[in-house]
C-alpha cells in the first residue's frame, strides 16, 4: 500500500503520466503552449519580484526614489524592473490565450471546477497586478491606486467600508503603500499554490 503510493507520486511516474501517457486531444496544436508559458511567466515574476524587493522601500516617502534608484543605481537593475513590469503584461496575454484556447476547443465535463479555479486565478491576478503598479507610488499609480479603491466604497452592508479599513484608510497614505506591499507579497504566493494545484491536477 505504502510503496504503491510512493510509486504514484514518484518523479518519475509523474513524468511518465505528464510525458507519455498524458491524454492530448487530437487537436492539439501551439496554442496549447499557453499554459506553461504562463507558468514560466509566474517564475519570472517571482524571481524578479524578489530581486526588486532588495531595494525597494515600501513608504510613500521612498517608494518612488527607491525605484529610480533600482533604475539608476543598481547593477542591471534597469533590466531586472522592465522584466518584472513587460513580465506582467506578457502573464496576461498568456493566461487569456490559454483561457480562450480552453472555450475554443471545450474541455472534459469532470474539468467544470478546473475551469472555475482558472477563472478564480484570473481575478487574484488582476489584483495582484493592480497593487503591484501602485507600489512604484508614481502619478499614475497614485490616481489609479484613487480610482480603484473608491470603487470599494460602493459594495453594500458595510463591506466596502471594511475593505477600505483594511487597506489603511485613503487619508492615511503612509500605510497605503505598505499595505499593498505586504498583500502584493502573500497574494502572490496564495497564487503560486494555487496554480501549482492547477497544474498538478493534470499530471
Ligand atoms: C504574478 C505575479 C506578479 C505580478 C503580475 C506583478 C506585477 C507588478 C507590476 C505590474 C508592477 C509595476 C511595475 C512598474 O510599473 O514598475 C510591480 C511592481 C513591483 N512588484 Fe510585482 N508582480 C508580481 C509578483 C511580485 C512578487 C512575488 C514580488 C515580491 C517578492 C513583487 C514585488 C514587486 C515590487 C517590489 C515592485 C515595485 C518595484 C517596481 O515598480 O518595479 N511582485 N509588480
């Protein structure tokens, strides 16, 4: 029973299952592609992520010099912002090429939950995106980071109020940006997991 288990879960039966007797639709084609590029998408912007929060300063005094400083200063630094800001971009292009490759083609009835979870995935990582564009804490991420908050405000029962408590209150911008910093951060790698279940439950 216990070696059986150990079997299934070894690295090699997960690459004979996902190499060699992964069920692929005889339509297969490029498009399929999408899903893994998304995923090398989240590599990099994990990768990149970390090496920008070794010189980023999540204040609102700070946040805008420290990434000119990442920018000016800092060896490759230029390189390592552009990857991570062109790296978001190119995860979006991939997840929605993947999702509509999905509708196109249609997928098994048993993978209605799997369908369900990518579209969950999609939202979180709208939110991702937008509280990493306010946290260079530039004009547009200041009026972006106005506009999307303010849309808080009119979810009813209070809910909306709670959001914007949690964020840090509009008016007291000093915690603004951190607390987009630390959810940026744990968001992310809530993301992380739960694509890697995504992707687990297809080997
Ligand atoms: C799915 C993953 C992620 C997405 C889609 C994403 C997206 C973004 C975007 C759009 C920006 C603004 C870029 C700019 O205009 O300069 C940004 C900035 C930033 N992100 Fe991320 N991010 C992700 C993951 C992470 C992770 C995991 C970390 C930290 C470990 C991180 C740390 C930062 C930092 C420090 C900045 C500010 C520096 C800068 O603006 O270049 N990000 N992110």
């Amino acid at each position: 029973m216990y070696y059986n288990r150990l079997s299934e879960t070894s690295p090699f039966n997960l690459f004979y299952r996902f190499l060699q007797a992964y069920p692929a639709p005889a339509s297969l084609n490029y498009s399929w592609n999408f899903g893994v590029l998304a995923l090398f998408c989240l590599i990099i912007q994990l990768l990149t992520g970390i090496f920008l929060t070794m010189h980023y300063i999540p204040h609102v005094d700070y946040a805008f010099i420290s990434v000119e400083h990442i920018m000016r200063d800092v060896v490759d630094g230029w390189l390592i912002r552009h990857l991570h800001a062109n790296g978001a971009t190119a995860f979006f292009v991939c997840l929605t090429v993947h999702q509509y490759r999905a509708l196109y083609y249609g997928q098994p009835e048993s993978s209605d939950s799997l369908g369900l979870a990518g579209n969950l995935m999609f939202a979180i990582l709208i939110i991702i995106a937008f509280m990493g564009y306010v946290l260079p804490w530039g004009q547009m991420s200041y009026w972006g980071a106005t506009v999307i908050t303010n849309l808080l405000s009119v979810i009813p029962f209070g809910f909306g109020h709670c959001c914007l408590a949690l964020i840090g209150w509009l008016c007291y911008w000093a915690s603004y940006v951190k607390s987009f910093f630390k959810f940026t951060y744990c968001v992310t790698f809530c993301f992380s997991y739960f694509s890697s279940t995504s992707f687990c439950s297809f080997t």
